[in-house]
C-alpha cells in the first residue's frame, strides 16, 4: 500500500511538473479602490507624470449642481447620491457604495461666472444591467462609455487647489499631445473623510 502510494505520488509529481495550477480569483480592482466596485480599466502607457487608460463603458448614478464653489457644490452633490444609495430611489432599494466619486467639471466663461459641476458614484456591477431608478427628478442615472483617460493621482487630503495643480502638472507633461478635450475634465476621490494615511485622488484627461 505504502509503495502504491509513492508511485501515484511520483506519477502526480511527474505530470504537475513545470506546470503552473491557475486559481480562479474574483476581479478586484486596483488596492486603491479599497475592496469596493470601482470602474474597470488596462493600463495602456506610464510615465512618472500620467498615466493613461483605457476604461470599460460603466453605467453610473449622476446629479449636476452649478455654482461658483467646487467644495459645496460637490458637497451638495454627494449628499443627494448618498441619500440615493441609502434607499431614497423608487425600489427604496439600498445601493452598495463604490469608488471613486467622481465629478465632471466644466468651467464657467469667467472669474465670477457659475460652473457646472456633474458629482458622480459607479453603479456597482451587481446592479449595472437594472439599476433602481431615482426618487429625486435632480439624480439621474447615466452612462461613461468606453474611453482612454490620461490620469494622475496625488495623495492626502484633496481641495480644488489641489486638483488644479495636478490638471496643470499632467497638461504640462502633454503639451505635445493634443488628443484630449479640453472642455472639461474629471477629479477622483477614491477614499472616505476618515481615512487618514495613503489617500488616492486623481484628475482625468478625456481623449477624444
């Protein structure tokens, strides 16, 4: 018996050998994501400025706020979605978080002139084919179709000043580019106000 087993050993080893055994491991996103649904995306080129990405098309759940504040108007934004994720949608359906929040910010035409700002959470990929329709007319949900991004992040605790110098920073690192609007871009806070060490904020370039 005890040599039977030797050989069906030795025959195990003999065929396992040089083979790799690959485990099926549930997609994860990036470490930054912080265990939570964050959009899909490959990196396509680095530098030590940018990186750029490729993005799957995501649907996500949208308020736009317009004002000349980028802090309260994403305040103001944020709240309204976090009422939306906590039951407030017609299913009265929680919604799990995701990550980052998101917001598109598009400038206004002057110094004093309103912006419009569009705050933003992922619809987590359980619920991407139907997600719960909103209760509020101002949420809406929406749809990022696939995209390449020039990204770069910057840790600590993020204000608009903050995004502003990492948006000239990566158009600076560009400027021999030209493939990216420059109508509007994204900022990306991906961690909660508690949170105090390795924060992961990032501001994105949309290639056209």
């Amino acid at each position: 018996m005890a040599k039977q087993m030797m050989l069906l050993l030795a025959a195990v080893l003999a065929v396992t050998q040089g083979t790799t055994i690959v485990r099926q491991e549930p997609i994860q996103g990036p470490a930054f994501c912080n265990g939570l649904d964050c959009p899909r995306f490959t990196v396509v080129s680095k530098t030590k400025d940018y990186e750029e990405r490729a993005y799957e098309a995501s649907k996500w759940t949208s308020t736009l706020v317009t004002g000349t504040d980028y802090r309260s108007s994403v305040s103001e934004g944020f709240m309204k979605l976090f009422k939306y994720i906590s039951g407030d949608n017609e299913s009265q359906m929680k919604v799990a978080m995701t990550a980052p929040v998101i917001t598109k910010v598009e400038p206004g035409q002057g110094p004093a002139c309103a912006s419009n700002f569009t705050v933003s959470f992922m619809v987590p990929f359980a619920d991407q084919e139907n997600p719960p329709k909103p209760s509020d007319p101002s949420v809406f949900l929406s749809e990022l179709p696939a995209l390449r991004a020039y990204t770069r992040s910057f840790d600590g605790f993020a204000s608009f000043d903050d995004y502003v110098t990492a948006a000239h920073a990566m158009a600076a690192a560009l400027s021999n580019r030209t493939g990216y609007t420059t109508e509007f871009y994204y900022t990306a806070g991906y961690d909660s106000p508690f949170k105090l060490l390795n924060r992961h904020n990032e501001v994105w370039f949309i290639e056209v």
